[in-house]
C-alpha cells in the first residue's frame, strides 16, 4: 500500500485565556497551553514540509513522531477551547449560556467555510478545518458535563466508535475510511473523510475533560503527566503485544503493506488500514482510527500540554525563551493558514518530501511573524476576525 502523508492539524482558534477562581498561576497555564499549541503547528509544519520519515535516521524518526500525533494534540485542545468558551469551572447558564453556545456554533460554521476554501485551493493537503467544525458541534451538547463524567463518555468512545467505523466502512464502500475519499457531505465528515469525527471526537471529549481540571494544581499536572504516559504504553505497546500475540494478525497485515507492517504499532510506514482483514483493528499508527491509536495519541496530547504546564510553572526563564514559540501557539489559526499559502505560493506538490531547510523557513518565519505581531495586538489577525464574528452572539437575550 502506497504511504501518503496528509495530515493538517487544527488550531485552536484563540480560545480566552483560562482562569483561576484563586487566581493562581492564571498566566501560566495560558503560556503552558499556548507552548503546547505552538509545538503542534510545528509539528504539523514537520508532517507537511519536513523531509519523509522514510529517509530514517534521526531527523526521520523525528518526522514519524510527528505524523499524526500533532494533529490529535490540536483536536485534544479543541476541548479546551469548548470549555473555555461555555465555562470552565462552572458551565455558563441563562442567557450567558445561550451565547456561548451560540459562538461555539458560530465559530464551528466558519470553520466550515474556512476549511472548504482552503480545500479548494487545490494543494495536497487533506484539510482538517470542516471536520473541526463538525466536532465542535457534536460536542456542544456535552459542555455542562463535570471532568468525571467527560473522561468516561471519552473513554467509552474510544473504545466503541473505531469498532463502528469499521463496520460502517464495510457498508459504504470496500476498504478503510480513508478509501471512501469520494463520499461527501456529512458522510465524509461523520464516516468516510481524512479525519472522521467518530473517532476524532474523543481526542475533543478527552481535552474538555482536563480542561474542567484545576491545573493550578502541581498534584493534578503530575497525575496527568503520568496518565499521558500510561494511556501512551497502553496504547502503543499494547498494539505491538498483539501484533505479536494474537495468531496471523501480523502476518495478515505484512502480506497486505510489506515489510512496514513491523511498525504499525506506532508509525504510519504500513500506510492506511483497509477493509481487507479486521487484523488492522489491532495497530495504533496514527492515522489507523483504531481504539489501540486513539488511546496512544490522547496520551502524547495529555503527557504534551501538562508537561508544557508544569515546565512554565517550574521554569520561569523558560517563557523568555520560548516566547517565539508561545507566540505561535497564540495564533494557530494564522500559523494554520499561513502554512497552508506558503505551500500553495511554493508550488509543493508532494508531502512530506521537502528539505529540512524548507521545514525550519516555515518555523522561523512563523515565530518571527508572531513574535512581532504579538507586541503590538492582543491576538493573531484571523483570530481577531474570528473573535469579531462570534461577537454578534452578544446579541442574543
């Protein structure tokens, strides 16, 4: 099976700025979350722009580590936005509650928009904006929920949806969800896409869940550091014990994808599940939409952003130094979209498959963007321009 790499990542648009009923370490986390942001567009700039993981060496697997991961980091932090904007601690009531689900519907159906014109732009890049948009609205009705009660509604969706996708994908057509690339309209985006929200969402549900959390707290940021690492294992590690245990399940997928298939437990190489045999079901690679790879990919997000909250917090000089990066991340609609132009401007045609060079030109210009931009305005300017068209829901009583 040919390996394509076309993964897009999607920002998380500006969301307000967490805060703290005792107004503790308020700042930090927004810079913590931003950081963690700014490290999933470069390592969407990485899966894009970078050179092919299939080079090898370090800078190869660096490239793998990138592959998917960003992009279910992004989706994780999706929650964040959702939570923020309905009520972190407490979920928004009354007429302050119809408002803001009024801007999450907003904000869902530009991204919509703004995912279609991308689309059409005719790069190679599976664009992720309208599939975002789509999961916000699932989750909308959700949002009054407590963490508790979130992480089990993540969990149990983790482990059924991939299951009913597989099926589902057996009914509409012959192969994997990626192979049903023709199907359109709410098909593509619910079943058939690049990035279906049956499986997607639980990385939306799994954010909204520690977005309820006190991540003030030094206790809460170590235990989720180190349920980050579990789910990781378990999720990885528990895909390469049964490619290995389970009887044929590695031969099956070998006599479908090659030698590659050694590293479907953790790398893309394989390529993209099928209908062919259910043996897919048991690999974790990024883009697999398997229980086994959504339970690895949450970890990574939620060992990435309770690391980048507590390194802040532990690190003080850390924030002047990673200032370019934190700028980024306070704008990754902006990153999102500027990645997507200078590709169309540059005329790259095959991704991944640039030159590291062209990787750190995108990285650079970016922060440098940022970092200049962010001195003189308190957002990105698409953020801004999103920040204006939620705005009219102010307007409902």
């Amino acid at each position: 099976m040919a390996r394509q790499h076309t993964e897009v990542a999607a920002p998380t648009l500006g969301a307000p700025a967490p805060t703290h009923e005792n107004g503790r370490a308020a700042a930090g986390r927004l810079i913590g979350v931003d950081l963690a942001r700014g490290l999933a567009v470069f390592g969407m700039y990485a899966a894009h722009v970078g050179p092919d993981p299939d080079q090898g060496g370090v800078t190869g697997f660096l490239m793998e580590l990138a592959h998917g991961r960003a992009s279910a980091l992004f989706a994780f932090l999706a929650g964040f936005t959702v939570v923020l904007i309905t009520g972190r601690s407490t979920p928004k009531t009354g007429r302050a509650g119809r408002q803001a689900v009024a801007k999450v519907v907003i904000r869902a159906a530009l991204l919509l928009a703004v995912g279609t014109a991308l689309t059409m732009t005719g790069t190679p890049v599976e664009v992720i904006l309208a599939f975002y948009g789509a999961y916000f609205l699932l989750v909308l009705p959700l949002y009054r929920l407590s963490a508790r009660s979130l992480a089990v509604i993540a969990v149990g969706a983790a482990v059924i949806f991939p299951q009913v996708l597989y099926f589902v994908a057996q009914v509409i057509g012959d192969g994997g969800p990626r192979s049903q690339g023709e199907a359109g309209g709410i098909v593509s985006l619910l079943f058939s896409g690049s990035y279906p929200a049956l499986t997607w969402v639980p990385f939306v549900i799994a954010g909204m869940a520690v977005a309820r959390l006190d991540l003030a707290s030094a206790m809460v940021r170590t235990r989720l550091a180190v349920t980050g690492l579990f789910l990781a294992v378990a999720g990885y590690g528990g895909s390469w014990l049964a490619l290995h245990l389970v009887p044929g399940a590695l031969d099956a997928i070998t006599g479908l994808a090659g030698p590659g298939a050694a590293s479907a437990w953790w790398s893309d190489i394989a390529g993209y599940p099928t209908g062919d045999t259910s043996a897919w079901l048991l690999v974790a690679s990024p883009h697999s939409e398997t229980t086994l790879s959504i339970v690895g990919n949450a970890g990574v997000a939620i060992a990435v952003v309770a690391t980048c909250l507590t390194a802040v917090d532990a690190v003080p000089r850390l924030h002047a130094l990673a200032r370019p990066a934190i700028a980024v991340g306070s704008m990754s609609l902006t990153a999102y979209v500027f990645h997507i132009a200078g590709i169309w401007l540059l005329g790259i045609e095959e991704l991944p498959g640039s030159s590291l060079p062209v990787l750190l030109g995108f990285i650079a210009a970016s922060m440098v963007f940022a970092t200049v931009w962010s001195r003189f305005f308190r957002r990105g300017p698409l953020e801004g321009l999103m920040a204006r068209a939620t705005g009219i829901a102010r307007h409902i009583r």
